[in-house]
C-alpha cells in the first residue's frame, strides 16, 4: 500500500465524533493499568486517543510505533467507566484495531486468523490440543525448553508462555441437558466457550450442578466460538462469522443463555452491536443478546433448594474487566460470595484493574502484560487473603501465574467453584 492510500485509510479510521468527544481531562489515567505500569502518556487512554486523532487528520504516519501504542492497550475498558464525558472507548478500539491489525507480520497474522478460524471453532481440533497440551505437561518436557538451541529472546518468550499454562484438567463432556426431578423452574442454555472448556472444564460442570440445584433444565446444545479474540484482534470478518453461526444455533432454543466466563459473556452481549450495519441480522442479534446473562446473574436472580454450607477462608474478589466494566455486572458476584458463611471478603485494592491476560493480550505483549500483573499480585498479598475469586478463564490463568511466581500460599477460583463446594459439601 502506498503512503497516500495508507494516509487515506488512516483519515477515514475512526467515526470523528467519537474522538472529538475526548476532553482530554486526564481522569481516565488512574484507572489505566499500562498507564500505571510505565507513567507515559501515550501508554493511556487520552494519549491513544489523541494519536489517532493525529493520524485521522494526516499529521503523523500510520507506522509500526503508533501501531505499538495502540497495541498496548489491554481494552480493559477501565477508562471508560472513569470517563466523565462518556467516551466511547470501545467503540474506538474496534474501529482501530482492524486497520492495524492488517499492517503487522503476515506470517504472525496468518497464524492468528488461522488459530481463530479454523482451530478455536472447531471443538474436535481444540480438544485434540488440549489433549497435547495435557500430554506435554505430564511428560514435563517442558524442563528442556531452556536446552534448545533457539534465539535468547525467543526461547525467553516460550518460557514466559509456559508460565501462563495452567495444569490441564482431563477432559469430561458436558451432559447435552441436566435431569431434574419434580417441579422445575426454567430452561437455560449453557455456552460452554472454547478456551474455557478446555482449561476450565471443571468449571462449567460445577455451572450445572448449581443450576439444576435451582431447578433449572440446563442444555449445552451444538455451538461456537463467540468471536471474541478475534474481535480483540482486529479481525472483524471471523468475529462477525463465528456471531451469525451462535445466532443461528441458539435462536431457535428457548431460555436465557448463560456465560461461564466474563469474556465470552461481553462479546456474546455485543452481537447487536457488531452487527447493526447488516439489515439482515442486525435485529436477529439484538435478540441474540439480549437473552444472555453471565453465569453469576443468572445464579444470583434464582433461588436454591438449600443452604450452602459455611466454607473458611479469606477471600479476595478480583473484578474481571469485561464483567464490570463491559457488562456491568458488579453486585451479583458479592452478593454470591456474602452468602456463604464463614467466607470473609476482605478488600482489595484496585479490584477492577486489570490483571494483565486480556485475552491473548498476555502471550502477545508478555513484558507489559508481567508489569501489570506484578502490581496486581502486590494488593492480593497485601489483602491477606487466602484466596483470590475471578470469573473469567483468563484472569484464572493471570493470577494463577504471578501466585505461583512468587510462590505465594494463596489459592484460584472461579466463583462457580467456591459456591460448588459450599452447595454440595457433603
């Protein structure tokens, strides 16, 4: 592309009102993690924005370093919540990230549309890796990575992965519906996710459990991936493709569908958003959404056919970004944790930053994403928790991680598996 066309496509980037409507107070900058993690301006919120106003308007180039600045940004969306004019930042990134993204390494795109097409969606190949991935943890073949003969920096990068790699579970298929006796109550779909029912299989089964516990018929029917990383990728076309095909696939089933991680959840719960240009299935996906819940709505607004029975600990609350901030959802997952006696949710600071996963963010930018995380692993151990809750495979990976890095004595949960275990506690 030549500089002309590549400045012509910068002009026509981002809708102009959206960035006109950035005062540039600066208030969005406390609630900034990689603004917090390097104290620079064009690591936040306002300084993003005002690069891309530079480029809409031909002052700067489109060239690889104001690629790197937008490609810092976590898309936590934490500055939008702290926003006092209502900027609209995620509207923002998902206009700008598809015109980067066509600007990286091809063999580095290829791979990544080729992982969000053909292997994510597909849950035969998925499960086959984790099945590797499980395979090659047992094997610990991962002692003799340090070895190979590679470059320093990329043999540095694979042990850095390996770090984010939680011990894979062994794989048990989720029942297509739940059996429940007498009188029920409602009828739920469950999204299983791709990442998260491999990872976190555990955890979905847990979903179940609670669900039938409040009477609930609970269906995993056929599905797919919701697009998510895709999306975050800058790769609209797969992100728009994998929406049609869930739109198609749960359209015609009845009841709420309920999310098990805060990620799926937030981009399931924009369907309408990512396809209200297209006439055809612009209202289909407004639909689509509006019956989605994440798994702690959904567990919150029923009711159970018994007491949990009192768990101990010290529990720390890490609001995944894409529950608070995307969706909204902040009391629900409290009121969830209080009511489980002998549970004391002790405070956290700064419990809806970012802890650094976003999505793949963490295997992409590994040196901010470790930055970030470091300060969130600093408040859980000033917390004095024994533990810390989450709601999202991602932020379960993060935390996981940085605990283990510092071998603190602190334990990881999904919400669900808290509640599991005081609602089956024998």
């Amino acid at each position: 592309m030549t500089v002309e066309k590549e400045k012509a496509a910068a002009i026509s980037l981002i809708d102009e009102k959206l960035l006109q409507s950035c005062i540039h107070c600066g208030l969005c900058l406390p609630a900034c993690p990689t603004y917090l993690a390097t104290g620079r301006e064009t690591e936040s919120p306002r300084g993003r924005i005002y690069l891309l106003s530079l480029l809409a308007k031909g002052q700067i180039e489109p060239d690889k370093r104001a690629a790197e600045h937008i490609n810092s940004c976590l898309g936590c969306m934490g500055c939008q919540t702290a926003c006092p004019s209502g900027v609209d930042y995620e509207k923002i990134l998902d206009q700008a990230r598809p015109f980067f993204s066509k600007r990286q390494d091809r063999r580095k795109r290829r791979l990544m549309r080729l992982a969000f097409s053909q292997i994510l969606p597909n849950y035969k190949r998925l499960h086959m890796l984790g099945k590797l991935l499980r395979l090659w943890q047992q094997s610990r073949m991962n002692r003799f990575v340090p070895l190979v003969p590679l470059p320093a920096k990329l043999k540095k990068r694979l042990i850095d992965w390996e770090k984010f790699l939680p011990p894979v579970p062994e794989f048990t298929p989720l029942p297509k519906q739940s059996w429940q006796s007498g009188k029920k109550d409602g009828e739920i779909q469950l999204f299983s996710g791709c990442v998260m029912d491999i990872f976190y299989n555990q955890v979905n089964h847990a979903s179940i459990r609670l669900l039938t516990k409040q009477r609930q018929i609970v269906s995993v029917p056929e599905q797919t991936c919701c697009g998510a990383l895709a999306q975050h990728s800058g790769e609209s076309d797969i992100a728009k493709d994998l929406a049609k095909k869930n739109i198609e696939l749960f359209e015609n089933l009845k009841g709420d569908i309920v999310v098990t991680s805060a990620g799926c959840g937030a981009m399931l719960k924009n369907y309408g958003e990512l396809l209200h240009d297209d006439p055809e299935w612009k209202e289909r996906a407004e639909e689509f959404s509006h019956r989605v819940k994440d798994i702690t709505e959904a567990l919150d607004s029923g009711t159970f056919s018994q007491a949990p029975a009192p768990l101990e600990g010290k529990i720390a609350y890490h609001a995944a970004c894409h529950l608070s901030h995307v969706q909204k959802v902040r009391e629900a997952p409290v009121r969830l944790l209080n009511s489980i006696a002998g549970l004391e949710l002790v405070p956290l600071q700064e419990p809806e930053h970012c802890c650094g996963s976003a999505g793949i963010y963490n295997l992409l930018e590994t040196e901010m994403s470790l930055q970030v995380l470091e300060r969130k692993i600093n408040f859980i151990k000033e917390s004095t928790a024994t533990a810390v809750v989450t709601t999202n495979p991602g932020c379960l990976l993060q935390l996981q991680s940085g605990i283990d890095a510092q071998e603190l004595p602190i334990k990881v949960y999904h919400l669900v598996e808290l509640l599991d275990k005081a609602y089956t506690k024998e």
